[in-house]
C-alpha cells in the first residue's frame, strides 16, 4: 500500500503521486516502521534531556546547601567604626597635603602673572589644571573630614550596641547551652562543623531576636561571642596544633626547655662582643 504522510491518505500501490498535494507517495509499511524507530529515538533524547536536568537541578539544590551550610552569602567583613574613623582620617591628612602642594604649584604657575617673586614656567592650560587639582582635593578633603567627624559620632554608639548585645547574649546562653542546641538539631558533629554550626547558631539568634540588617556586623558579633564562649577550647586547639608540629610530645617539650635556657647563656657572650666591636 502507497501512503502521502503528508495528507495522511492510503493509496493502492500502482498510484505513484499524491492526488490531493502531488508530493510522490511512499511505501506505506516502510514509513510506519521508520517512524516508529524516529518516535522511538526522539523520546529516548527527551528523557535524556529530563535526566540531565534533573540532574541539574540536584547540583544546583546541593550547592545551594552548602552555600547555606558555609553560612550566609558572604558579605563583606565589618569595619568598626573606630577602625573607618581612623581610614577617613588619615586618607584626609593626605588629601589635604596633596591639596597645600598643587596649591603651592598652582599659586607658582600664576607668579609671573601676580607678580611674585617666584614662578614655575607654565602655559595657561597647565596653570588651569593645577589650580582645578588643587581645588579638587580641598574638596575631598573637606567632604572626608565631614564623613570623618559623622563617623566618630556613631564611634561611641556602636561601641554601646556591641557591648549590649554580647552582653545580653552572654546572659542568655552558655557554651553548653549552644552546644545542646546544635546538636540537638545535627546530631554529634566533626570538631570542623561544630565550630561552624556553632556560629550559625550565635548569629541566628540575633537575626531573630534583633533587627540587625548588617550581616557583616552579626558576623564580627558572632565571632566576638564565639571567642568568648569558647576561649577555653580555642587555647587547648591552638596548644595542640604547636605540638602536632613537633613528631613527639616529649621532644617538643625539651626543645621548649632548651629554647627557654638557650638565649640567656647565648645572649651575653653576643652582647659582650658587640661591646667589643663597638669599642674597636
Ligand atoms: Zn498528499
């Protein structure tokens, strides 16, 4: 049997061309067998397509996790307001010794004009940009002096806020009591993954409690607490972490002891050479 796929009409076999389009008709047992491999072959790909993203989105699901378990889109870190008053000014004192020199340079370039007693050779064109310069970084100086001054205001008050709230926090809960509530939300965890779900726990209980729309400021909040809470352990690990650097304890120990007599007794026999060359 002869079939047009394209009008979708049977024909008997001695007909050759479609009498409806006048496309040549084919073999219609052939065509069905063929299309159904294509068929067959299409829905293959399509639930490779699926597969692959649904692996996609599994990826995408479990970065997003660890994201979230390496704690927060990482904002910027926080500079106190001690520590900006400081970076405000003194990038004003260089602004304005920038700004006395162009001056200095500007006011040289205009002295044949003004009749001082000394110039610098100058066009008008350069005497224009060392005045505009000069100009420019009174400006910045002034505009950094007024944000220096707003910033030392706000000095005081974030120094009051910080101490509130780690008081109150330190008030509210122990190490013991972070830790019960850690793990009674992971389970027992690597020393790695406590540390860091311990500052989670800190820092979501400020986002809870308090309105802080900082995250780089809950950030230093929750480090200064850790620190606090958990001084005791951060000693102990460092301590260790000196003796894994040596291969034994004991020996660690006696080049302590050794380090410890050593630079009295090869200090002096120095010193009193260094008194002798200084003498000659
Ligand atoms: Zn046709």
């Amino acid at each position: 049997m002869k079939y047009c796929p394209h009008c979708d009409m049977d024909f008997i076999d001695s007909v050759e061309i479609c009498t409806d389009c006048g496309r040549p008709l084919v073999d219609k047992e052939e065509y069905l067998a063929g299309k159904a491999a294509r068929d067959a072959e299409e829905k293959k790909k399509q639930e490779e397509q699926q597969r692959l993203s649904s692996l996609a989105e599994e990826a995408e699901r479990e970065s997003a996790e660890a994201e979230q378990e390496a704690g927060r889109p990482a904002p910027g870190v926080y500079v106190k307001r001690a520590d900006r008053y400081e970076d405000l000014r003194s990038s004003a004192s260089a602004f304005l010794i920038v700004g006395v020199l162009l001056a200095v340079l500007a006011l040289l370039s205009w002295g044949s004009l003004l009749g001082l007693p000394f110039s610098v050779p100058s066009n008008f064109m350069l005497r224009i940009v060392f005045t505009a310069l000069a100009a420019g970084s009174f400006v910045i100086w002034r505009k950094t002096c007024v944000s220096a001054k707003e910033v030392r205001g706000q000095i005081a008050e974030e120094q009051e806020t910080t101490r509130q709230l780690t008081e109150w926090f330190l008030g509210n809960y122990t190490a013991e009591a972070v830790d019960a509530a850690v793990r009674r939300e992971n389970g027992e965890l690597r020393p790695e993954v406590l540390a860091l779900k311990r500052m989670n726990y800190i820092q979501d209980v400020f986002v809870t409690n308090y309105d802080i729309a900082d995250q780089s400021y809950v950030d230093a909040l929750a480090e200064q607490i850790y620190s606090t809470l958990y001084a005791d352990e951060e000693a102990a690990s460092e301590r260790s972490g000196e003796e894994d650097a040596g291969s034994l304890r004991d020996e660690a120990e006696t080049a302590q002891e050794e380090e410890e007599t050593e630079p009295e007794e090869g200090t002096e026999p120095k010193e009193a050479a260094d008194r002798e060359t200084s003498g000659n």
